[in-house]
C-alpha cells in the first residue's frame, strides 16, 4: 500500500508539474496583449459615450437656441429700453452709462432678408411670423433625436470599424473614412443610413486579428490608449459642465419638459419687464 501511495504522489506530482510547465511557457507577451485588447475595446466603449453625449448636447443646443433665442433677445431689448427710460428720466450720468451698456448687449437685429431668408409667403412672411402676429400656435422647431434602434446601429459599427483596430495605415484610412460617415448619419438620426452603411461594412474586407509580437510594441500601445483616454476624459468633462450639458444632464429623459419650464420663467420674465417699462414710460409722459 505505502508503495502504491508512492507511485500515487508521484503521478499527481508529475501532473502539477506539467500544469506549472504549461503555464510557464504562455508568451511573455500574451499577458501584455490581452491588456491591450481589454483597453482597446474599454476606450472604443468610451468613445462611443462621449459621441453620443456631444451629440445630444449638439441637438439640444440647436432646439434651445431656436425656442429660447428670442426669448433671450427680447429680454435684452426690454432691459435696454427700461435703462433707457430711466437715463431719460433722471439725466444722472451713471444711468446714461448704464443704458449705454444695456444697449451695447443687445445683439443687432438681422435684415429681414436674413432673418426670413427663403420662408417669406406671399404676404412677404414666414409661417412662424405669421402665427405668432395672429396668435396662432408656432410649429415647433425640428428635433434630431437618434431613435434606439439608430443607437444600437451606431455602437455597432464602431465597436466593429473603429480606426483604433487597424492594423497598418492603409485599414486605418479605410476606417477612418468609414466611421466618419457613420457619425455624419448618426448626427442627423439617419436610421436608414446607418443600416446601409452595416450592411457596406459586412460585405466588406474582414481584417485580421491584431498579433503583436514585440513586448515594446505592446507597452507603446498601452501608453498611447491611455493619453486617448485622457484626452476623451477631457472631452467630456468639458460637455457635461457646459451650460447646455449641465443643463440636458438635469433631465436627460425629458429635455423638452426642461426647455418648457426654462421658456415659462422667461416670459414671466418679459412679463415683468414689458410692466417695469410701461410704468417708466407712463411716469416720464
């Protein structure tokens, strides 16, 4: 018995033996080149956030600039008029430079060929001119929202193109052309689009698995994902304290509920403003 428990041991210990030996023949640079996967794919994940964070931002920027613009600019014209009002009233010095200011922030008014460039009807209006000069509703400026399937669409495609897996200069410029077409149809919510340039992907040269086979190869690599990184940390931060990121960050949900509320204190606002003249004018005749 003492024997076969001899052989026994022998046999597991031969068997630990191989296992350690297997593992000490694993490629000094396998470890290093599952890093480098992992960090690539952890950066395309990252891009892909932050391209669609700066798209929202770019979207809600462009609806709240177009709702909420001349809301701005009327309370800027009804600020110059009171101060205005006042320095006329008062003479005092101080309230004529005051007015000055006021006056200086208000944007200047663009022509009327500008303003109604190509919306002019045949009464020499635009549709939204006219409905707010009679009371009726204004049509709601064209939202850019990217659909959830349009979503989906996009992160495929640049987990699957992205330049950052290329393998030599050439695949590279073919990706880069590629995935700048993808962002343009992503930025405009082009569904359709997006599925035509999945199916164009597929269709097209598969490229290999990237194999480096040098260590310092793989460290530059690694060094190099992570500048990305910061550089895209960069980005981002920069977008969500941005007044238009801070504010889509408030309700990301709901934006239109947002640009709603932030549209009601501004008329209350030109409310007070519009009453404020009034009084000052009336006091002056």
């Amino acid at each position: 018995m003492a024997g076969d428990g001899t052989a026994g041991g022998s046999a597991a210990g031969d068997a630990t033996a191989s296992d350690a030996g297997g593992e000490a023949q694993e490629r000094p640079e396998a470890r290093l080149e599952r890093a480098v996967r992992a960090a690539e794919q952890a950066l395309i994940e990252f891009e892909i956030a932050v391209e669609t964070f700066r798209v929202e931002v770019e979207n809600f920027s462009r609806l709240h600039h177009q709702k909420l613009g001349p809301m701005y600019s009327r309370l800027d014209e009804l600020d110059a008029q009171i101060a205005e009002a006042r320095a006329a009233s008062t003479g005092d010095p101080e309230d004529v430079r005051k007015a000055k200011e006021a006056r200086a922030r208000v944007m200047p008014m663009p022509g009327i060929e500008e303003l109604f460039h190509d919306w002019l009807d045949s009464d020499g209006l635009s549709p939204e001119a006219s409905a707010m000069l009679t009371d009726q509703p204004v049509r709601p400026p064209q939202r850019v929202r990217p659909s959830d399937e349009a979503r989906k669409l996009y992160r495929e495609l640049v987990r699957k193109a992205h330049p950052d897996l290329a393998q030599d200069d050439t695949e590279r410029a073919r990706r880069d052309e590629f995935i700048s077409r993808v962002n343009a149809a992503y930025g405009r919510g082009d569904e359709p689009l997006l599925r035509e340039l999945s199916e164009e992907w597929a269709a097209g040269p598969v490229s290999e698995e990237w194999r480096p086979s040098r260590s310092e190869e793989l460290y530059v690599r690694l060094e190099w994902l992570a500048q990305r990184k910061e550089l895209l940390a960069l980005v981002a931060r920069d977008l969500e304290e941005s007044a238009i990121g801070a504010m889509l960050k408030i309700a990301p949900d709901d934006p239109d509920r947002l640009l709603e509320e932030i549209a009601e204190q501004l008329l209350a606002q030109v409310s007070e403003r519009e009453a404020e003249l009034a009084g000052l004018l009336g006091s002056g005749a």
